[in-house]
C-alpha cells in the first residue's frame, strides 16, 4: 500500500473509532436521562431517538472502524498478527461489534414499548431497567481501551511477529 493510501485508511478509520465513541456516550447521556424520566412523555422519547442513534450512527460506525482497521493493519508494517496490542484491538472492535448487533433487539424492544401509548406494569419495569446505561457504559469502557491501545502500542511480538522479523533480517 502506498504511503498516501496507508494515510487515507488509518486517517478514515481514525475518524470511525473516534466517531463510534462519541456516538456511545452520546447514547449513554440519553440512556441515564431517558432512565432519569421514565415515565414522563420526555423520557420516552428517548428511546425511539436512542434506537435511531444505534441503527444511523452507531452500528454503521463500529462497521466501519472494524473495516477499516483491518484495511489498515493489513497494508502496514504492523500487520495483523504480528503484534499483540492489534490482536487485542481486533479482538475488542469484534466482541463489541458482535454484542452491539446483538444489542439491537433490546433497544429496538424498548423503543417498541416507549411509543405505545398507554403501559402496562410490565412495560414500566422494562423502562425503569438499567441495561442500557449498563451496556453504553461498558462500550466506553471498551472503547477507550482500544483508543489506548492505539496510542501506547505496548510491546509484544506474536510467534508469527517473531518469526517474520527473523527471516526479515535474515535476508
């Protein structure tokens, strides 16, 4: 990959992890408010916009942040399994992707249960329910471990890192 295009990908899939987080705590900040005021007309119409926040914005940035990444490590020198700190970035980006997707369906529910019109006991205890500060503050916390990951790029060469550096020098 050339110099310029290895740019463009890490620049784009810079800008996709970055935007991924801020998408999280963007949810995270409607998630404590719509729990704050569950049962006011507000507090449930925070749940539809948190549904959309998801499917626009955050699904289709984690998407893309784990293209990306592959594109980037792929065309880099530092490779997809030569080093442990992107292993560990792959592995978070696709554990989160994977529990995001399966996310979908809880906040789709809530949002099914927030624009009826009238609620049964059960729907109330279903709004009153804590998961999705819960898991918004987990993604962060994910999140910001990757971003730092990114940053420090702590040492640690895989077997194949190793052996590739060696028949590098080798030749």
């Amino acid at each position: 990959m050339s110099p310029g295009l290895r740019k463009l990908a890490r620049t784009v899939h810079i800008c996709a992890s970055v935007g991924w987080l801020g998408a999280v705590l963007t949810y995270l900040a409607l998630a404590i408010a719509a729990l704050m005021n569950f049962g006011t007309p507000t507090g449930r119409a925070l749940y539809p916009a948190m549904e959309l926040l998801v499917w626009t914005v955050i699904l289709p940035l984690s998407l893309a942040s784990l293209v990306t990444g592959l594109i980037s490590s792929l065309g880099t020198p530092w490779g997809l399994l030569r080093h442990y700190w992107v292993l560990f970035k792959l592995a978070l980006n696709v554990g989160a992707s994977a529990v995001l997707w399966l996310y979908t369906q809880s906040i789709d529910y809530s949002a099914a249960i927030a624009a009826q019109t009238t609620l049964s006991d059960a729907d109330v205890l279903a709004l009153r329910n804590p998961t999705h500060v819960v898991h918004a503050s987990g993604a962060v916390l994910v999140l910001l471990a990757a971003t730092v990951l990114a940053v420090y790029k702590p040492r640690g060469v895989t077997p194949y890192g190793y052996r590739s550096r060696r028949a590098a020098g080798t030749r």
